[in-house]
C-alpha cells in the first residue's frame, strides 16, 4: 500500500481530502461574509462548486478513515474509477472559479467599482485564492488515484 | 498504433493540435480586434496564454505530421512525458484564462461599465468561448497521451 501513498485509503489521502474539505470551507466562508457578492454571477459560480466540493471530501475522507481504522481499503476498479472522474471535474470546476473570482475582483479593485470598498474586495480575493489551493489538493488526489487505477 | 487513436503519431492527433492552433488563434484575434481590452488583465492573461498555446500546438502538429508522412512515429517515454505535463498545464491555464476573461465581460455587461460597448464585449466573450474549446482540445491530447505513456 506504501507505494501508492495518496491514493484512496491512505492517511496521505485522508490528510488530503481534509485539507480539500478545510480550504473549500474557508473559501466559502470568505466569500459568503458580505451577502452583496450573492449579486455577482463569477461569485455565485464559486459558491456552488465550493459547496459540491465540501460534501465530496468529507464523504471520501470517511472512506478513508473507514480503510484505515477497519484495515479494509477499497479496491475496486469501477470505484476508483468514478473518484478519479469526480475529483478531475471538481478540480476544473474549483479552477475555473476561482479565476473567475479572482479577474472580477482585480477588475472591481482596479476600477473602484461602486460596490467594490477595500475590505469586501480583499475578502473576495482571498476566497478565490484559499478556493485555488482546494483545486490544486483535488488534483493531486486525482493524479494519485489514477495511478491506483492503472494498477489495478 | 491503431489503439491508440489521438496519441502522437497518429492522425487523429494531428486533428486535434490542428484544431488547437486554430481556435486558438481564433481566440487571440476575436481579442486583439479593440486595442482597449489591453487595459484588463484577465484578457492580456487569455493574450498570453494563447499565445503560447499556438506555437505548442503547430509544432507538435509539425511532429504528427512527419511521424504519419515518415511512418516513423515518436514513442520515448521521456518524449510523451513531456508532452502529457505540457498539455495538462496548457489546459489548466486555458481554462483559468478563458473563465476570467468570460466573467470579466460578464460583469462588464452586466454593469455596463464605461468601455464596454455591446459589440466589443460578444468579442471578448467569444474570445473566451473559443479558448474553452482549445482548452478541451488540449486536454483530450492529454487524456490519449497519458493512456499511450502507461503502455510504454
């Protein structure tokens, strides 16, 4: 099992999955602080694929701990499979967001926007940036699990 | 290589970088018609990264087509490595930059902000439609490139 650390049922895997649920959380949290940014759409997009993301983790990190504690690790190639799937979408999605939140705001701050004061634009920014570091976590999920796959 | 349909060295592969370069540079153009889009960054980011994407593509073009035309097709395993994690970062940051110049002019539109007038803002944002397209081609080489990369 120690050559695929990282790959499902692994502690590196359930520190991973933790550390998605965590920076999603954050993200949302961040954004969520100033219900003014429910009217933007870049916003909103975030939102929703950080409250995809949450459920995700967390329902793998419980698989994970499941394999850990039980000593049972999932194996299976169709189940494998699908996470790997889950975590490539989820990982373009949490991409794709996070620019578009991170462009909006840099535009609002570069062009002193009426809704845009210093402390809401920062808040914003920093919710795209934790949001990115969720997105790079999913990825290198993703990639461990392929190469589970492939040896499957 | 019949198995391999889309990795390097075949015609299909070939299609899909011809296609690259092509949206590609249909990206950089519907962009580069109103010099004022210089001004924001989300779209000098989409300039950029398109801008890499076309010399990338028409050179691993150039290498499919000389594979086909010679019947000598490229298969070093340090060779496609290279190209499945030049592919993977080309598409993700495709993705990032067509999404930031998408919601950029979203919120242009939507805020009907000085510059933008109805026409400049449906370039830009076909500008971002077409860099998604070359984003998905990128990743589709990518996706056959790594299968091709396992099975040497």
């Amino acid at each position: 099992m120690e050559e695929f650390a990282g790959a499902m049922g692994t502690s590196a895997s359930l520190v991973l999955r933790l550390g998605q649920a965590f920076f999603s959380s954050a993200s949302l949290f961040f954004m969520c602080w100033n219900n003014e940014f429910f009217r933007y759409s870049a916003f909103c997009f975030l939102m929703a694929v950080m409250s995809i993301v949450i459920p995700w983790s967390l329902g793998l990190a419980l698989v994970d701990a499941c394999s850990i504690f039980l000593k049972c690790p999932i194996r299976r190639r169709e189940v494998v499979s699908f996470i790997v799937r889950g975590d490539w979408v989820l990982s373009f999605m949490s991409l794709g967001a996070a620019c578009s939140a991170a462009s909006v705001t840099d535009y609002m701050k570069n062009h002193r926007t009426y809704l845009c004061n210093p402390t809401l634009c920062d808040r914003s920014q920093l919710s795209a940036a934790i949001a990115l570091l969720s997105c790079f976590l999913s990825l290198a999920s993703s990639i461990f699990n392929l190469w589970l796959l492939h040896s499957l």
